[in-house]
C-alpha cells in the first residue's frame, strides 16, 4: 500500500476526508495486513498478485468459518493469467468479510484499501 503524501493529507484535512488510521502495514504471499487503529488487522491483495495474474475476474470464499490460521485458505480468485488461492497471514477470529466483491469483482480491481479489502480479523493472542 502506498503511503499519503503531504499534500493529500493537506487535501484530505480540508475536503473533510479521513484516511484510516492503519500501523504496521505488512506484506506476505500477496496479502497486505495492516494493523486498525482498534488493533484489528484488515487484509487485502497486494500489487504484487495483480502483476502475476491481471485482472481479477472471480473470487470466492473457501470456507465460512469464524476463525483462521495463519496459512489457511482466505480467497479463492481467478485472473486473467491464472487461478489461485490465497492464504492468510495471521491467525485470528473473523470479523468481517467483504461481500460486496462476490457481487461486484470490480471492487478487487481498484487499489483503494477501503474498497478492495478481504477481511477483518481480530489477532489470535
């Protein structure tokens, strides 16, 4: 994920948009997580997934459990160069999914956090 330049944040500061307060963005296997400012981590597809496989044309959860290991399947997805399946960073109870992306694949395709996010998981302690 890229970083906001100054000048966004001057813009953001005056157009009243807030960016979210994420810390320790890390990346693994092709999943960024970051760290919310509640201690959640949110976790989407790095850049790097969409330079191997293009366009994002399918994606499907694997399974409807409530928590996940780190090395579990998180998202099933099909590109235009190849099909994958993509595992999970961390070990944690499952907060959220994002369900619009089965509606709307597009979502996956843009490269704002706040739109083309996989999960929300509370850390395992």
């Amino acid at each position: 994920m890229a970083k906001i330049s100054l000048w966004q944040k001057i813009i953001n500061f005056f157009t009243g948009k807030k960016q979210p307060a994420y810390t320790d963005v890390q990346v693994k296997d092709g999943i960024w997580y970051a760290k919310d400012s509640d201690g959640n981590y949110l976790l989407g597809i790095d850049k790097s997934v969409y330079d191997l496989m293009g366009k994002i044309t399918f994606a499907d959860f694997p399974n409807q459990l409530s928590t996940i290991e780190a090395d579990d399947d998180l998202l099933d997805i099909e590109g235009d160069k190849s099909v994958e399946t993509l595992k999970s960073p961390i070990s944690g109870k499952i907060i959220d999914r994002n369900k619009d992306i089965g509606q709307d694949i597009e979502r996956l395709n843009t490269p704002d956090p706040q739109v083309n996010w996989i999960m929300k998981i509370a850390p395992a302690k």
